[in-house]
C-alpha cells in the first residue's frame, strides 16, 4: 500500500509539473507584433505538452519563421540566426505520437513532421492561412492542429505573410524578410538579424484548465461521422479526392 501511494504522488508530482496541468493560452511575440494562440490541451494532450516543453525551457526564444508560403501556412520553432546563413537548427527532444483529431483550418496551429513519418513532430509548428484541410488532414497520416488564433492576432499573421520572400535555398527557399529588397538580393547583401521575422517569446498567459472549451474546433474528416458513399456524395468525394491529389503534390508540411 505504501509502495502504491508513493507511485499516486509520483504521478500527481510529474502531472503537476507537465504541460497537461495547464491547458493553457499562450502569447507568442514577434519583431512584427503579438498574437495568442488557445491550445487544445484536453483533446491534444500529448501534443500540447510537447509543445508546452519547449515553451517554458524558452527554447522558441528567438526562433526564426523560416517558411512564408502565402495562402497556405507560415511556418517557424526549429531554427535561429546566428550572423550568417544557412540557420541554426536548434535542439529538439525525442518525437511525438500524432493526434490528428482537429481540422488544419484557418487560424489553427499545427506540427511539421519529417515526411512519410507522421509520428515524427518536435519543435517545428506552422500556422494555417487558410482551409488546408483537403491536403493536411490527410497527408502523411494527418498533421496534429493543436491550437486556435483569433482573428485579431491573424492580423498580425497575415501581416508576416505579406512580406516579400526569399529564396537562400535548404529550409529557407520561401524566407520572409523584411527590410530587404529585390535589388539587396541580386546584389548578394548579407543578411543581419533585424531582416528576419524572429519569435522573441512564447509566454503562458492563461492557465485555465477549460478554455478550449470556449473554441469552436472543426473536426477532421476522420472524426466525422461516416457518410453514404453513392449519388451526389460519392461525386463529392471523388472530387475531393482528386483535388487532395493535386494540392498534396504541390505543398507538403516538413521539417
């Protein structure tokens, strides 16, 4: 009986100091202005707290977004700027499971994973700009949406998103800068700390067990109930199924 309780404190001890104890509200700050994102701690949970693992050993202090790919996701969390090119990938801790119950629709956060490896995610997150959910929910076993942005902070995404983009080649091929032009490009100016979108922190703001409660959350097409294959929904679905096709060859979420 002793032996058991020590294990039942052992376990309310670990809860207590993992991201599980609070489902949360954090703020990420960047050079180009602030935005909160409601993490869906009670229904990703495994996800959240690796994410939440990251955050509170400030491990995303001064992360670079890396990818702007316009009308599809912007992405960051894995890599700094140290002076020169190419980016310093940062350390990561051991991958986690996938949990693809939510839909990649505008405004959600979501994993990056190394392709054909959906149980893959570290560090790297991206943020949908619009409804991906024809080709995320699916591809590569469904990537994990884990969170939720207002609209007020997209503004400030989508601002990120407008910037004029780059190509440096590897994991800079679509960089958003700012503070650097066309002609700063062809003229190969080296680039300096204040032309990169950088993620100065991300912060617990909110530590209420309950507020992705108050989130309206579309589920993945897995998670819906079955539908009727046949007649005008079977057309649907075979329409969707060859746009997937097309867009999944196209855009791919990778580390």
């Amino acid at each position: 009986m002793v032996k058991n309780l020590y294990k039942t404190i052992a376990a309310a001890t670990l809860l207590a100091s993992s991201g599980l104890a609070h489902a949360t509200i954090v703020e990420i700050k960047t050079n180009l202005g602030s935005f909160e994102v409601n993490l869906f701690d009670q229904s990703t949970p495994v996800t959240v707290e690796n994410f939440l693992n990251y955050t509170n050993a400030e491990q995303y202090h001064n992360t670079v977004i890396h990818r702007s790919m316009p009308g599809f996701v912007i992405q960051g969390g894995g890599f700094v700027f140290e002076q020169e090119l190419p980016l310093k990938q940062t350390e990561t801790n051991a991958a986690i499971v996938n949990e693809p119950k939510w839909s990649n629709v505008r405004g959600t956060i979501a994993m990056a994973k190394l392709s054909g490896n959906p149980n893959s995610a570290t560090n790297q997150w991206y943020i949908n700009l619009s409804d991906n959910s024809a080709n995320l929910d699916f591809q590569n076993g469904g990537f994990t949406v884990f969170g939720q942005i207002n609209a007020q902070g997209m503004e400030v995404v989508d601002a990120i998103a407008a910037l004029p983009r780059y190509n440096f080649q590897g994991v800079t091929t679509d960089l958003p800068l700012t503070n650097y032009t066309s002609d700063d490009y062809s003229d190969n100016k080296p680039l300096v700390a204040s032309n990169f979108i950088v993620v100065e922190s991300i912060t617990v703001v909110d530590e209420t067990p309950n507020t992705e409660d108050n989130v309206a959350k579309t589920p993945t097409r897995n998670e819906q109930p079955d539908t009727i294959i046949g007649g005008s929904a079977g057309s649907a679905g075979l329409v969707s199924l060859l746009a997937l096709m097309l867009v999944a060859i196209r855009r791919r979420i990778t580390h």
